[in-house]
DNA sequence: ATCCCAGCTCGACAGCCTGTAGTACTACGC
DNA sequence: GCGTAGTACTACAGGCTGTCGAGCTGGGAT
C-alpha cells in the first residue's frame, strides 16, 4: 500500500470514517459534511477514488456501499512517517533528530512504547 | 516553513544538493544530473522554484546563483515526520504505532536519542 | 405494468503542481 | 562591439483533485 498525499476532501472524508466505528454509505457521509454543500455524486466518487487508491473498503448493502477504513489512522500515519523516514540517505540521523523534536510528553510515549518492544 | 512533498526531480535536485557540502550553481548542478539529460533551464526552473518554497538559498557568484538546501536533510525528514504525526487526533496511539513499526536497530538508536534528552 | 427514486457508474472539466524547455534580456571578457 | 554564460519570463502538457452532470438500474409504491 504506497502512502500518498490525500487531497483536502479526500482526507476530510478520510477523518470522518476514521472517527466511525461502522461503515457509512455516501449518503451519510455527505450529510456528515454539511458544512460544503457538495453533490451527492462529489462524495461518491472521492469514495471511489479512495477505494480505488486502498484507502477504503466497501461492501454492499443493498444497492448502496458502505464504506470503511482500510487501515486505522495511527496505522496510517505510521506508514507516512516511516516513508519519510525512508526518504533520507541516514536513517539513524534523521531518527536522532525527529527524537529531539517530539516534545517531552510524547518523547515518553515513545519511550515507553520502545521499551515494552524490548522487554519481549 | 510549510513542509510539502516534492516532485520526482525536485527530489533528484534537492538530494544532490543535500549531498554536497558547498553551494553549487544551477551549471553544476545539471552535470551531477547527466543520467537524465535535461535542458539547463529545466534545471535552472527547479532550483527557482525550490528557492520560492523555501526548500534552497541562493546567493550570487557574480552573474551566478549558487544554491544549497536552507534546511538539512535530517530536519526536512523529521518535520515530515511530526507533519504525519500532526495529522492525527491520537498524537500517542500514532507515536506507539510507529514505534512497534521501526525495526529493531532502529529502535535503539530512537531509544538512545530520546535517552540522552532525558538526561540534560 | 409503470413510474419514481435512490444509488451507481462514467465521463467531464477546471485549476494547480511538476517536468520540461524555448525565448528574450543582460552583463562581462576579449 | 560581440559572443557567451546565465538569468528571468513564459509556455505547455500530463497527472491529480475537487466538483458535477447524465444516464443506467433495481425495487417499491400506485
């Protein structure tokens, strides 16, 4: 699954099925984005789009999709960050610096997390 | 200073630069590129445009300009990583994610630097 | 049977970004 | 003065995203 970019739309459609616990159909999607009047047929093809690029996934409800996430989005973010880190030709410099820039209680959550990765 | 992803030979530019230690001139920067064979204003285009975006410097050597990234590659890597981590609403289920995503020697290295901060 | 409606699928088009480059202007060395 | 390096400006095509309209289709209401 390549992580790229989303669009504005696309990500704000993108949180909002993120912060559902259950599938949604467009229709309710588009009545969770009220504040842009949008068509009908905007939403259903940016739910298109993000199936087709991985995003999503969609299963029938009688002649209606329901749409859910692919992925969780800490999963998601984790993925952007690893592929940025990726990007660099020195991984452990570019890891030291991200370490110094996380504020304090987040370098603790990392922390954490890295040390329970350790004691397994 | 907006951190947005690069294009493919914005990228090539901005690695070559970024591997040098002195600033280099558009001139220059086109013979490192010779696989691809571009036209010197091609390239000439691109480190403008990079230098609009914040991404180069430029001073000038007489007629010249010579360019070199305004930022390290490391802190461009890591703000592309504290971007990611920004775009979540659960900054610390994103942080241990991608802890239980790094590998292992990676992990170390993270673990040491976050470490040291802890001591200061 | 028919007609309407929800939903879908396809196709479109504009605007922005990036790759790629040509043209035209401008100093400096000879 | 002229040629040349180097710049600045302009351009254009292709891809991605936002945004829809048109047209097809299956079920339920009449």
């Amino acid at each position: 699954m390549s992580v790229k970019g989303l669009g504005e739309l696309e990500r704000s459609i993108m949180d909002i099925l993120w912060a559902q616990n259950t599938p949604l159909t467009a229709r309710e999607v588009g009545r969770l984005i009220e504040e842009r009047d949008l068509a009908p047929t905007t939403v259903m093809t940016v739910l298109d789009r993000l199936t087709r690029k991985g995003f999503l996934d969609r299963t029938r409800d009688g002649r209606a999709w329901r749409y859910q996430p692919a992925e969780s989005r800490d999963n998601y973010v984790a993925e952007l960050m690893l592929e940025a880190l990726d990007m660099t030709g020195d991984r452990s410099a570019a890891l030291t610096r991200f370490a110094q820039a996380v504020s304090g209680p987040e370098a603790e959550i990392l922390l954490r997390a890295l040390s329970e990765l350790e004691e397994e």
